[in-house]
C-alpha cells in the first residue's frame, strides 16, 4: 500500500470532457486532480471560432472557452497538474499512475478523457493556416465558408460526409483522393458522386497550402504524372482519420478495432472504477458540447462507483 495520498478521482486529460468531468465531481466534493496533459486543453485550442457551444450566442473563441471550462471547474475546487501520464497500472485498487516517468500518484477512480487527434498532412503551411481556412472539422467550420470553394482531402466515409454537409454552405467541393477509388461505404460514395456540387480530383496529393494569413489557394500533386498545379480555393478540409489517444491503455482497457475505449451503460470502460468521456471513445459526434455532456456523465458514473 503506498505511503502517498490516495485521489478520490484523477482525470486524465483536459479539454471539454475532462474540465465537465472536474467540474462536476469538484462540486459533489471529490476534490479531482486533472492531469492536464501536453499541450493542455485538447483540440479547441487549435480552433478559432466556436459558434455552436450553447451558451455563446456571439460566439467564442477556442482557447478562451478552455480557458472558461478550467476556471469553472478551479471555483468548486478541482487541481489542474500539467503533465502527461507515462504509465499506468490499473490492475489492483488504488489505480496508480506515473507522471513523467517520475512520479507515482494514487487514485480510488479514473475518468480518462485523453481525447482524439485528427491526422493532418504534416505540412508546414497546414499548421500555420490552422484555423484561417483549414480545419479538421466540417460541423464546426462549415458556417464560415458561405458561397466558397472547398477542397475536402481523404476518400473515407468521413469526407464523404463533410464534403456533403459542406454543401450546405460552400458553392463548390473538390475532394482530393490520393487513389482512384474511394475507401468509403458505397452508399456515401454515391452521395457524393451524385451531388452536382461536388467534383473529385483522383489520384492527387495536397502538397502545399497557399496563402499569408487565410487560404488562397493548394498545390496539388498528381500521383501517377508527379505533375504540380496550383489549384485557387478559399478553405481544405482534411478529412484523412482521426487517432484516438490511446498508446497507453492499449492491451489494458477493451478498445475497438480503431483504437477507441469501449464504453458501456454510460462511460464504463471494462475495469470497475475507470471510466471515459469525450472523444476517446467517441468516434461519431465529435463535438465540444457532447464531450462535455459525457464529461458530466462520467463525473457521476464514478461518483457511483466510489459511493459503492
Ligand atoms: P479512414 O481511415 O476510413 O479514411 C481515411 C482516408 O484518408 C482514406 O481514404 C485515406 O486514403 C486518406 N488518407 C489517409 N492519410 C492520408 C494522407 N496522409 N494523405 C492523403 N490522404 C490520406 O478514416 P475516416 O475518418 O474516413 O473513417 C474512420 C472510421 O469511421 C471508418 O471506419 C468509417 O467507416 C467510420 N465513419 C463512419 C461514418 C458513418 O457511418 N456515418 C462517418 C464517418 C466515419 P486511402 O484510402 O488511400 O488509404
């Protein structure tokens, strides 16, 4: 039995799922430690505007909204410790985790909300334009490209479906596809191929994206010639997969074939008092608002548990 404090929870992760999840077991008096990770905050911070989180009729940016989710959750009384897990051990009670190789910490229940990254191209100009004309989300960006012309990358179900519901607001979609075939299911490939706003350019690669402050344009290169073009567009949505936070709980927690945690009745992963919320074990909604709303429920799952 270690000789250090034992937590009543310890969340992994901050970002909309972990700071519900603090807030709401901060203030059932469980004093929660968020181990923040690296960089803290999750995917928002990376977004610029964020018009649909209910609450914010004028909008909100990002940051400041993770900056928001923190100090509520800091008011009732949850720790933040930046910092990422580097091990676990959840085979006997307490839970031990190790911070930075170093550190040895102790806890009556987890909530794991270490989220998802969306897989980008790896290019400079992506990073630097993240934001100002490229996202990685259609749900969350698509409102601010009103009559513009996209290009969606990627030929997986996920393009298929943005670049459908970028059709909404955009006035013309490419999809570049590396390949000349589509990996999606057949039935969204026929989405696509039928919508008239919609166009695909086979067998090509973004290699660069243009423009100083906002999205001017891409240079495209074709696979099969190597040929480069410069192609005029006002925003890229990649839409190439998302990888799921989940090195360290691999052979550990049930996760599905994608690498997502399995949860089930709530946020129940398969180990009794370790529970996820957010978008490590949701590969479907994606949204700020639903991470949160899985936060809250984790928060009481374990609030459950530790009551048992
Ligand atoms: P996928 O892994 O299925 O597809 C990723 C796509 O991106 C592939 O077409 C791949 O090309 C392409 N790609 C990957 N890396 C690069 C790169 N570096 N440069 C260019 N292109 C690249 O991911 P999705 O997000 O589309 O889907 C993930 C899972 O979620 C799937 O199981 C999917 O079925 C499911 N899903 C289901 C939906 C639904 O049913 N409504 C909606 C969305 C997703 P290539 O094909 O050549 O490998």
């Amino acid at each position: 039995m270690p000789n250090e404090q034992i937590e009543n929870i310890i969340i992994i992760g901050s970002g909309p799922a972990g700071d519900t999840a603090a807030l709401y077991s901060a203030r059932a008096d469980l004093n929660p430690l968020v181990i923040e990770g690296m960089p803290p905050g999750g995917q928002l911070t990376i977004t610029t505007d964020v018009e649909n989180y209910p609450g914010f009729p004028n909008g909100v940016q990002g940051p400041e909204l993770t900056e928001l989710f923190r100090k509520q959750a800091e008011r009732f009384g949850a720790r933040f410790l930046t910092g990422s897990v580097t091990n676990v051990d959840f085979g006997s009670l307490p839970f031990k985790l190790t911070i930075e190789d170093e550190k040895n910490i102790f806890s009556k229940a987890i909530i794991i909300a270490t989220g998802a990254t969306a897989k980008l191209l790896g290019l400079k100009s992506e990073s630097r334009l993240m934001g100002r004309g490229v996202s990685a989300c259609a749900t969350c960006d698509g409102f601010f490209f009103k009559d513009k012309e996209l290009i969606v990358v990627g030929g997986g179900d996920t393009a298929m479906e943005e670049a459908t519901f970028l059709t909404k607001f955009a006035s013309k979609i490419y999809i570049v596809h590396r390949r000349n075939e589509f990996r999606a299911s057949k039935i969204m490939q026929q989405r696509v191929l039928n919508n008239e706003k919609i166009d695909v350019i086979w067998n090509s690669n973004v290699v660069d994206i243009l423009g100083e402050n906002d999205v001017t344009g891409v240079k495209l290169e074709n696979t099969i010639s190597k040929e480069i073009s410069d192609m005029p567009i006002d925003g890229v949505f990649l839409a190439i997969g998302h990888k799921p936070n989940t090195d360290l709980f691999k052979n550990i927690i049930d996760l599905n074939e994608s690498g997502y945690i399995i949860t089930k009745n709530g946020t129940n992963t398969n180990i009794p008092g370790i529970f996820a919320c957010g978008d490590v074990q949701d590969w479907i909604y994606r949204q700020a608002v639903t991470a949160a709303g899985t936060g809250c429920m984790a928060a009481i799952d374990a609030e459950r548990f530790l009551e048992k």
